[in-house]
C-alpha cells in the first residue's frame, strides 16, 4: 500500500515544541524582546535567534532566496524538446560566442591603440 501525495503532510520537518530552544525563542521574540537579549538569556547565538525569527516570518520555503539574490537559473524545458531544441539551443551559443569574441577584438585593438 502507498502513500499518496493528498495524504502526506504540507510541511516537513519536526513540530514545533514550546519547551525547545527554538520554542522558547519563539516566545520570547514574540514577547517582543530583542534577539541580543534572547541570546544571553538562553545562552545561545544570536545568529539562531535570527534563523528561528526568519522561519517564524516564513523565511525558509522553498522558492524564497535571501534579499538581493536572484532566484536559481534554470534551463528552459520547452528549448529542449527533442533535436529541433538541441540545434536552436548550439545555434543560440553560436551566435553568443561570435558576439563575445567581436567585443574580445574590438577591446585588443583598443589595448593596443592606447599601449603604443
């Protein structure tokens, strides 16, 4: 017997627990105490104040980077659709690579005018 997807549960990891470290950060941030005050209080780092803060504000789930960080390339999957896709795709890096090499050029003849 399997498991389907419908029965297993929408998030992973462990439940939270109030009498864990993180547990007791959780309420004391939400207290409103400040991070540097939990971390003495509890002797831990601040830094994992910050993380359990971050997870509390749903920092953490997939498809969310930090601040500033683009979001992982992916390849296209529609450009890969059998040999057609292959062949446009060494067509484009073709054309990308002529295009770099032409501004390579043109930046040795710049050098060279300034250098002689």
């Amino acid at each position: 017997m399997s498991i389907s997807a419908t029965t297993s549960p929408k998030t992973r990891g462990r439940k939270p627990d109030a009498n864990s470290t993180s547990g007791k950060i959780r309420t004391l941030l939400a207290s409103g105490m400040q991070p540097g005050d939990i971390a003495e209080k509890l002797g831990c780092s601040p830094s994992l104040i910050y993380n359990v803060k971050a997870r509390m504000a749903g920092g953490g789930q997939k498809g969310k980077r930090g601040p500033g960080r683009p979001p992982k390339s992916r390849a296209p999957a529609a450009a890969m659709d059998g040999l057609a896709g292959i062949v446009d795709m060494v067509k484009k890096s073709e054309a990308e690579r002529e295009r770099l090499h032409g501004a390579l050029t043109r930046v040795a003849a710049i050098l060279r005018e300034v250098l002689a």
